[in-house]
C-alpha cells in the first residue's frame, strides 16, 4: 500500500479497492443475516451471537470487534438513545417501539469491513420512523458529494443540511474514519462542516461515512462501561453507516445491501 506524503493518507489501487470491497460485502451480509433476528423479546446478546457464529462459521472471516481495544463482543447494538458503541448483553431486552443500529466489522485476508443500519422493533412510532429514515438520506446526502476535488467539508456539509433541515442534530463526538488494513486509519470524516473546507478527495481513498443523528440536542454521555455513548437529554438517536471510496469520477459504495440502490 502506497501513502500519499501530504497528511500521510492512504490512497488504495485498484486492485486494493476491489480487497476492500469483498471485506466490505461480507460485513454487508452479516446486517442482512441478522434482520429476521430482531423483533421484541430477543436480547442484544442473542443477535450478538448469531452474527457471531454466522462470520465464524459461513463467511469464515474474522470478527473485527472481538478484542479491538478491549471491545468484547462481535457488533455494537445501540438502542433507542443509545448514539453507539452499545455493548451486547442478554439483560438487554428489545421491546416493541425499539429502534435498535446494529454495527459490525469483519476482516478478509487483512482487509476491514465495517458498516451499519437502523432496525425497527415491532410497531414503531412515526417520530422515530422519521429520525431514521432522516439519517439515512443524510448519509446518502453525504455519499453524493463524494468526489474528486471535493472536500470533507462538502461532505460533512450535506449530512448536516439534510439532519437540521428536519430539525434533529448531528453528534459532533463521533465521526467516519479512513478503512483499508487498518480498522480505522487516520483520516476523520466529520458529519457537519462547511463547503470547500477540509481536506481534498482523491481517487483511492476509502472511508466510512456514519453520521449520528439526535431528535433533540447534539450533546452526548459515555456510560461508566466505558463504551455506551448515550444522548445526553436521553432523546432518540439513529445513525447508518457505508464504507465510499472516492473513484476518478465521483464515488462508489463498497458495503451496499441487497437490492439498495445508490
């Protein structure tokens, strides 16, 4: 793998990106394996599991969570106003009107695949039916302003419009980061910015974009585990999140779902 000298951020080829991509499908597979999985009465430790034993033993690929800085579990599981990082356990119950992000990451002959999406529990509310699908389209906002010659700032700028036009907050704690071998390289996607503002994308370049989306204020609270992140007035917080490289003409997505569409 090549560096670029200015900022020293990696710049994949061609063939590095397709690596990428197979990593960043197979994650892809894990959040479609779980759907059926989620409804009221499964606990958190139970989804853990069976995504789990579905990356070990049918995609035969490594569990990238599993030990990373302490992390002891195989996704992250944030419910309702837990913005992310939300630990798996079996007293964590889902009940009807949940809405639950699931996280997950896998590694493929050294390559990192991280992605994420909202579920609804059962028969959710319209309030946060909205936020979700909400952060979704400023996910995809961002995505779209993904190209050469653009900048972080265009992108960040995009989530930020998308999430405030319909009055929720994006969580400034937390942002994207640079993918490849390393789970998080150092390039930081922040999901609020100004145009023209931040560094300059260039073909090769693989990212995740991941905004966190409050229905009330930005502010956040990381719980005494040392993991949870919670929204500090408790309000409902939804994100989703797609690995993007940057292409010589605009973007492309590597962790695209079954019969999602760009």
């Amino acid at each position: 793998m090549r560096k670029k000298k200015e900022n020293d951020i990696l710049i994949k080829s061609p063939e590095q990106v397709a690596m990428s991509r197979i990593a960043g499908g197979l994650a892809a597979d894990v959040l479609t394996m779980i759907a059926p999985y989620i409804k009221p009465g499964v606990t958190t430790e139970y989804l853990d599991q069976l995504c789990h034993d579905y990356i070990i033993k049918e995609l035969k690929v490594i569990p990238a969570n599993v030990g990373y800085a302490g992390f002891t579990k195989t996704v992250c599981a944030s419910v309702n106003e837990v913005v992310c990082h939300g630990i798996p356990s079996p007293k964590k119950v889902l009940k009807d009107g949940d809405i639950v992000n699931i996280d997950v990451a896998v590694i493929k002959d050294g390559w990192f695949g991280d992605t994420s999406r909202m579920y609804y529990v059962g028969n959710v509310s319209k309030a946060a039916r909205k936020l979700c699908e909400v952060t979704y389209d400023a996910m995809w906002a961002g995505i779209r302003a993904v190209k050469p010659g653009a900048t972080l700032g265009d992108v960040g700028h995009a989530i930020q419009t998308v999430a405030e036009n319909a009055g929720y907050s994006v969580v400034r704690d937390y942002c994207g980061h640079g993918i490849g071998m390393v789970y998080h390289e150092d390039l930081q996607v922040l999901h609020y910015g100004r145009p023209g503002m931040g560094m300059v994308l260039q073909p090769g370049m693989i990212f995740t974009i991941e905004p966190m989306i409050n229905a009330g204020k930005h502010q956040t609270r990381a719980l005494p585990d040392g993991w949870t992140v919670v929204t500090a007035d408790r309000s409902l917080s939804a994100q989703w999140e797609h690995m993007v490289t940057v292409t010589e003409t605009g973007f492309d997505v590597l962790t695209l779902a079954p019969g999602e569409k760009i």
